[in-house]
C-alpha cells in the first residue's frame, strides 16, 4: 500500500516537473511559431499554455510512474541503511548527532542568506554550506558527546543521577567477554559460585564470531562455537547474570581484539578474557583486563620444594628419562628418572616450582631416588 501511494506522489511530482520544463521551453520556440500559438486562446489562456499542460504534463507523468519502482526500491534501501546505523549507535550519540546537526543547520541558515544576492551562483551556496555544516555539526557532536553531557552537570537532578551512576559503577563495573573467554566455559562457573557482579557485557561483533564458528565446516570449530552459545544462554536464564548485548561497532577497526579494547574504553568496562595477546595489548592501552587463566593458576593449591606427593606418571617427558604425571587440576609435574615408572603411581618429592604464562610446573624426583641419595 505504503509502495502504491510513493509511487503516485512520485508521478505527481514528475507531472509537475515536466509542466514547469514545458512552460519553460515554449518561449524559446521560433518566434513565428509562437506568435501563431499565441493568437489562439480564450480568456486569457493560450493555446501555448494549453499544450504546456498536456504535453509536459503526460511526458513527466509517464516517465515519473515508470521511474517510481526503480526509485522507490532504493529509497527503501538508503532508509534501511540509516535504521541500522542508527540502531548500532548508542542513545546518546543519537541525541549528541542530532543536536549537532540542528546547530550545524542553523548556523548554515544565518550564513547561507548572506550569499542569496550574489549573481548566478548565490541561490544553491546556502544548500551547499547546510550540507556541509550539518556534517561537521554531526561528527563533533559525537566526538564530544561526553564534554556536551557534562555541560549539564551542574543541575541538580543530573548530579544526583550522575553520583548514583558513579557509586554503581564502583560496584557493579561492566566486564566485556571476548570469544575465546565465552568458548573456554569456566566463566559460567566463576560466575556461578558469586566472585563476578554486574553486567557481562557481549559486544555484537563476538557474536557474529561465535556465529561464524558455529557454522564452520569444521566439526570442531562447529562445536565449539555452539558451545560458546549454549554457555550464554546459561548463564543468562540459570545462573541469573545480566548480560547486555551492546551493538556498537567499529567498522573502521578489522581486528576483533582491536574492537574489544576500543570498546572497554568507552565503556570504561574491564576485558575478560584468556588471550595472552589480548591481555597485554589492554594493559598497553590502559584497559584493565580479566584473565581466566591468572585466575586459574592463583587458585591451584601451592606446592614448596620438599613437599611429598603421589602421582600417576602417564608419558617419557622432553629429556632423557623423565617422566610426566599431571594434578587434578591439570598442573603437569616432571619426574626426573619417572620413564621407568610410566603407567604406575609412585611417590614423588617436589624439587622445584616453576611459573609461566602458561601455567605452573612441578620437578619432582621419585623418593626411592632421593633415599638412594
């Protein structure tokens, strides 16, 4: 319905064009010509005006009813266009473009009439300085939405607002998940047991990864990426956790990494993550980071040199004649001179302790060694 009354106004609109095109073209006709046309008329209406009105009139409503649908369907597609940049925008970069484009237009305006006099070209200098004024008046609004916003600090109502939003924030601070956190699964778990408050924010770009990942080809990638989602939805609905979707994104920016700390600067959130890379990269650019993997290796139980312990001994380890069991938890222990106790479980005396990125690892000497020394 909404496509049939477009397309009629179009038609009117292409009438009228092609009547004020032929109204416009009559007199530059042979001046013999239309002396004769001009003869002819009642009442003051000539037969040039006549023929202006059924000639361009037919022209510009045939061509305007036959370009409708062409224009109409582009038209439907610059509007949605416009609805899904304005639905990734947050609110108040919508209301911060907006005004910047009223001031833009306004400034546009006061300047444009200045130039209306000037010969020739003075008629379309103001729509060329609206247009360019409300472009710059949009990108520095947004740009400077915070310095704006804060204008308005010094009301009441606002800084009540403002200093409840603060002590909230202290409390409950934004956590942004990355990909690899949300596949990985132990954030469902830390968050069961209580030791994460607040939102868990899921930027969208991580979810049309995850997306990309469970539509993979792969059967792996396939099933991981469908984990990824099922570990959302859980901790969504059972765990009762907040997790907002934030639309935003960056599409000057490729690298998701790059999207996610961009993202915890504006949001002042912290990143969540278990990516090495990402986790330095945050730190270098001020963006307090989460690491699953920190976490992981803080909580494992500490074990000193001397320590007696009893393990599996499972594979020959990298040098000659060692032997690697691995704890519970997964930390591996290297057992010097365990190759000969593979498939067995043995006592072990811890000899040393070492901390890496990676995790911790234990040294350890069987203890029949040890009383054999």
């Amino acid at each position: 319905m909404l496509d049939s009354v477009l397309r009629f106004v179009v038609t009117v609109l292409a009438a009228v064009g092609g009547l004020m095109m032929t109204d416009r073209i009559v007199p530059l006709l042979p001046s013999f010509l239309s002396a004769e046309l001009l003869r002819i008329g009642f009442f003051g209406i000539t037969m040039a005006t006549i023929l202006s009105f059924i000639v361009g009139g037919i022209l510009g409503g045939v061509i305007g009813f036959l370009l409708a649908p062409y224009l109409i369907k582009h038209l439907w597609r610059f509007t949605y266009w416009i609805e899904a940049r304005l639905n990734k925008m947050p609110i108040y970069d919508v209301i911060a473009g907006s005004l910047g484009l009223a001031v833009g237009l306004i400034i546009a305006n006061l300047l444009g009439s200045a130039f209306v006099p000037v010969p020739i070209v003075g008629k379309y200098v103001p729509g060329i300085i609206s247009i360019i004024l409300g472009y710059l008046g949009i990108n520095v609004a947004i740009r400077k939405r915070d310095e704006l916003f804060s204008l308005f600090s010094g009301l009441p109502w606002v800084g009540r607002d403002k200093s409840k939003e603060k002590a909230s924030a202290n409390i409950y601070q934004n956590k942004i998940l990355d990909t690899s956190v949300i596949i990985d699964g132990r954030i469902a778990d830390i968050c069961k047991t209580g030791f994460i408050e607040g939102t868990l924010v899921i930027p969208g770009f991580v979810l049309e990864e995850l997306q990309h990942i469970a539509d993979s080809s792969d059967l792996l990638k396939r099933n991981r990426g469908r984990r990824g989602l099922d570990i959302l939805n859980r901790m969504q609905k059972e765990l009762g956790m907040y997790v907002q979707i934030d639309n935003r994104d960056f599409e000057d920016i490729a690298e998701v990494d790059s999207k996610l700390v961009k993202l915890g600067q504006l949001l002042k959130a912290k990143i969540v993550t278990n990516d090495y890379n990402l986790n330095k990269v945050a730190e270098l650019q001020g963006v307090p980071v989460l690491n699953i993997n920190e976490l992981s290796n803080a909580v494992k139980p500490v074990v000193l040199p001397g320590e007696e312990m009893v393990v599996h001994v499972v594979k020959d380890g990298k040098e000659f004649g060692q032997g690697v069991a691995y704890l519970d938890d997964g930390t591996m222990i290297v057992v010097d001179g365990g190759k000969k106790h593979i498939g067995e479980t043995i006592g072990v005396l811890v000899t040393s302790v070492l901390q890496t990125a990676a995790g911790r690892m234990i040294f350890a000497k069987p203890k029949a060694m040890e009383r054999a020394l």
